[in-house]
C-alpha cells in the first residue's frame, strides 16, 4: 500500500509531529511506501494577514501540489495530521477529486473548538461545541489571543461545516482516546466514520527500575497543564522528591518551585537517552492537567517504562487512567487531593509496585505498535470501502463507464 501523509509541522515540535514519524516509520517497517507531503508554520511569517487568513479557509497552493502529488503517485490512502493554517480544508477536496481517500487523525478538538483545547481563562470551556457558527471564540480571541486569528479559524469551520467538507470529504476519522471520540459525535460528527486507534510507541524499553523515589512532570509548562495545580500541590510536600522536564510560559513558576525546595530538581532539557533513564526510574508520572488533553503521548511512553500516571480524573486522561489499575485519579483543579493522593503513594510502597506492573501489562495489550498496526490497517480498509460508497466516486465510475461504452 501507498500512503500519502500530509501534516503541518508546528513551530515547537511536540507530541503531534513525534506521532507523525512514529506512524511513517511503522508504516515503512511492515512494507508500505509512505510519500509526505509536509509544510512548516515558519512560512506564516512571510504571509500578510489577509493571505493568511484566506490561505487558512482554502488554500489554492496545498490543494494544487496535492492534487499534482496525487496524479503522480497514485497513493491508495491520503492520512492527514494536522493541516492547519497552510494546508486547509481544500486538500481534503483535492486529494479525493484525484481518487484517494482521506483519513484525518484527530489529535486534538480543532474541528469542535477554535483554541483546540476546550480551555478558556483556566477553565473548561465548551461554548463552541454546538454552534455552527464559533462566535465566542472571536469574542474572547481564543486562538493565538488575537480576534482576526480567532475569526480565520471559525470562518474555516463554519464556510466547510456548510459546505459539508467534514462530512462528505474525509473518509474516516481517527481518534487517539475514546472520550475524543464520544465529544466528537456529541459534536454532530458521524459515529460510524470515527474510529478510535491510540497513540503508540515505536520502540518497546522495556520495564524501567522504578527505584529512583522520585515523582516526574514531563510536558509543557503552561496553564491548560495544571503546572499552577503542581507547584501548589509541592509546597505541601516540601520534602517529596518531583523531577520536572519542560519549557513553557509557566517555567518561572517551576524555578521558583525548584528555588525554594531542594527536593525538586528542574531540567528544561535532556537528551533522549537521559530523558528514558529518568523515566524509568521515576516512581510514578503526575499530569494534574486543566483541560481534556488529546492524548499525551508520554503516558505511553510511562506505561511502557511501568510508571503508573497520576493525572486528572477528566477527558481523555479520565478514559485511559484506571484509577488502582495503571494509576491514580486525582480531582480536577485540586492540589489538596493532588498532595493527599502523593502522600499515599510515597507511603505505600506495595500500591506503587502493583500500580507499576498494571501499567506495563497496559502498554502490552493497549499501545505496542503491532497492536496499533493492525487497527490503523483496518480504518484504511474501512475508509477504501466508505469512499467506494461515496456519490462522488460512484458518479466517476458511472461517467467512466458511460465513456468506454461510447468508445
């Protein structure tokens, strides 16, 4: 099979692009030729506001080099990641006006909320869920705390959700947690076209020691990560060892943490190598965060390590932590409970050790990248039989086949 992958790479690589190359890379090893076609959100600066903007509803360029990529590779499927704001909701169009069908991952709440995040002044927020037309998010500036940028993003969603792109031209959708999945039909998306695949990791290594009686923060330091919820939660636990790994607007608040306790240790960098040892002798992974989440990557990478995850019993952390199986819930927003569930922890050894192997069998039977294979084998499959199905394929055919009986 020939997979045409298509992703808008972010400014600040994350979870998302790592995704992105874990899937190619899988794709390859199990004999697949996978072509890319990428783009880089370091061209937004060369673009005036109107080209942004207009780029960002319907780009003439993406939907042209696709369409040309299309004709001269002949891809079986096209798998989109991430296409905004230079790729846009034309390539959808253009890679199915060629014949192929389009899968999108939804590794995020893009298509239901501007910000992608459901995540407003500290809090939940669900305005746009049901509204065709994404007025508060302009109101409020939601993307990239601008108005006009709030504005170009729920044009895009309102112009294609009339248009019926998201509905008639993609051909299945991914979703990395099942609560992505269950917002998504509550958002009016079709259940029968979203399939849940989670995140993987390509390479198994294997259970870590677990003995470093240490806590660990790996991610983004920034508000929707509950970092204000951490730093609360540790000055009740000045003598309770934490390790954080991160950047983010919130990292001064981490240095401050690391300032006042010696206990806490703050790296705004490791190597790769070091970034897996400290894992996998961390005793357990803490994610207090304040929104939804996707579908964070490193609870994969914590889970194959078996380090349990402490994280927020909402949205998708809420769905892939068993609370006493693989990790412990904690309530959302509270540092109180965030310290008392610690505190249990770091007293309770045996907890920790059966939390430990919970989150390893996890890994094993949920996350290994044949597992992940096999179910991203079956969406292709399932997404070939729903664009056969589609009016615009059996009218291609149909003119096809009207044109070799005329001949």
């Amino acid at each position: 099979m020939k997979i045409l992958q298509c992703h808008n790479l972010y400014q600040l690589a994350g979870g998302e692009d790592s995704v992105v190359n874990d899937e190619r890379e899988l794709l390859e090893s199990q004999g697949h030729e996978v072509v890319q076609y990428t783009l880089h959100n370091d061209a937004v600066e060369d673009l005036s506001r109107v080209r942004l903007a207009a780029g960002t509803i319907w780009s003439r360029k993406s939907a042209r080099e696709l369409r040309e990529l299309c004709r001269r590779e002949k891809p079986d499927i096209a798998h989109f990641h991430n296409t905004l704001p230079l790729m846009s909701p034309s390539s959808y169009h253009a890679v199915r006006a060629e014949g192929v069908p389009a899968v999108q991952t939804l590794h995020n709440y893009r298509l239901l909320c501007p910000k992608a995040t459901f995540f407003r002044d500290n809090q939940i927020c669900e305005k746009c869920l049901d509204k065709k037309v994404k007025w508060p998010a302009i109101q409020h500036g939601c993307y990239r705390d601008s108005r006009s940028a709030s504005a170009a993003v729920a044009a895009m969603l309102t112009i294609h959700g009339t248009m019926g792109t998201y509905e008639n031209q993609i051909d299945a959708y991914i979703a990395c947690s099942t609560f992505t999945r269950d917002k998504m039909i509550e958002g009016g998306y079709p259940a029968d076209r979203i399939h849940y695949k989670p995140n993987f990791l390509a390479a198994d290594p294997g259970m870590g020691s677990g003995n470093g009686g240490y806590a660990m923060y790996l991610g983004r330091l920034s508000p929707e990560k509950g970092i204000e919820v951490l730093v609360k939660a540790w000055d009740q636990l000045p003598n309770v060892p934490l390790r954080v790994v991160g950047k983010g607007p919130l990292q001064a608040q981490i240095e401050s943490l690391n300032d006042r306790h010696d206990a806490v240790t703050y790296y705004d960098w490791v190597s790769f190598p070091q970034l897996g040892q400290l894992l996998g002798d961390a005793m357990f992974l803490v994610l207090p965060s304040m929104n939804y989440e996707g579908f964070p990557r490193v609870i994969v990478e914590a889970f194959a390590h078996g380090v349990p995850v402490v994280a927020s019993n909402i949205g998708a952390m809420g769905r892939v932590i068993e609370d006493g199986a693989n990790g412990r819930h904690v309530n959302y927003g509270d540092a109180d409970d965030l310290a008392r569930v610690i505190r249990e922890l770091m007293d309770d050894p045996e907890q920790v050790q059966r939390l430990r192997q919970g989150a390893r069998e996890s890994y094993e039977q949920f996350y290994t990248a044949e597992t992940n294979y096999q179910t991203m084998m079956s969406i292709y499959r399932k997404a070939s039989e729903q664009f056969k199905q589609s009016p615009q394929h059996q009218a291609k055919t149909a003119a096809s086949g009207q044109t070799q009986a005329v001949v």
